[in-house]
C-alpha cells in the first residue's frame, strides 16, 4: 500500500457503525485508520462480515492493545487532537502528509493524561476543535461525521487528490 495521507486514530471507540463508517472514509481517501483498544465492540472478521462491511479489505486498519502500544508502535511525529475542550478551529492547523489526527471515544472524548500529553509533546496548538454554535444542546458532532471533516480539511490544505 502506498503511504497514507493522513494517519486517523480511535481511542477507545464506542460505536460500531461510527468505526465502519471512519473505515470507509479511510478506504476513498487513502488514509490509515488505526483503532485502538479496548473497543466497545467485536472487530473480529466474522463481527465485520454480519455488519456487511464488505468493503473492510480496503481499509488500512491496524489495531492496537492501548494507548501506550499505539504510541511505542507508532511513534507519530505530529499528532492533531479533536476535541471539543479546544478553542483552536482546525483550519488553523497545519497539517502536512502522515499526520495523526486523534479522535476519542463518543462518549467522553479521551482522558486528561491524552490532553496533557498532547501538549507537552506537540504543543497546545495541537488540540483543535471543529467549531459549532454555542448551544449546549448540540454538544458534539458524531464521530464519523467529524472524523470526515477532518480528513477532507486535511487533504484540501495537503492538496492532494486521494484519486
């Protein structure tokens, strides 16, 4: 497989059908999609065949036991966190081939410790938001759909054509 465009990262992901969804976005725009465990869910190729996900072969995934793995494992040079605790909007970001763009679990997003890391690694620039009207009753977007959006953000300023 050719090098990934951009790198999306789940920690902990919740939602089976949110999870599909990210894979086939990662599948049309040449991006790997790492998942990282524990999963709320069964990701095992028979779990993947009764879903229907038939376009699954097509989808850089690769899995990871935690946190601490994923980031022994990888190692990411830049790593971009979506979070709604952030001011930055992510047209701001720079993003450039092979970042990592990492999205928590639906429910609570990622823990502290992630955000601490974030920006004493990266740096506080590195936490960006998808901005939303001030409503608390539209607390978030759903996963897959901000997953999505950042992708495409991503590629416009990489401009390039995953096709």
């Amino acid at each position: 497989m050719p090098e990934p465009h951009l790198q999306i990262v789940l920690l902990n992901p919740e939602i089976p059908n949110n999870t599909g969804n990210i894979g086939r976005t990662a599948a049309a725009t040449g991006c790997r999609l790492h998942v990282v465990h524990p999963v709320s869910f069964d990701m095992s190729a028979k779990a993947r065949r009764r879903a229907g996900l038939d376009y699954w072969d097509l989808v850089d995934c690769r899995e990871h036991d935690d946190w601490e793995t994923f980031l022994r494992d990888e190692d990411p040079a830049r790593l971009w966190l979506y979070t709604t605790r952030a001011d930055r909007p992510h047209w701001e970001a720079d993003f450039r081939a092979g970042d990592y763009l990492l999205f928590g679990r639906e429910t609570k997003g990622v823990p502290e410790s992630v955000h601490d890391l974030v920006r004493t690694r990266w740096g506080e620039d590195h936490r960006i938001t998808l901005p939303m009207v001030d409503d608390p009753a539209a607390r978030s977007l759903n996963l897959a759909t901000a997953v999505c959006a950042a992708v495409y953000e991503g590629l416009r300023q990489l401009a390039e054509s995953p096709l």
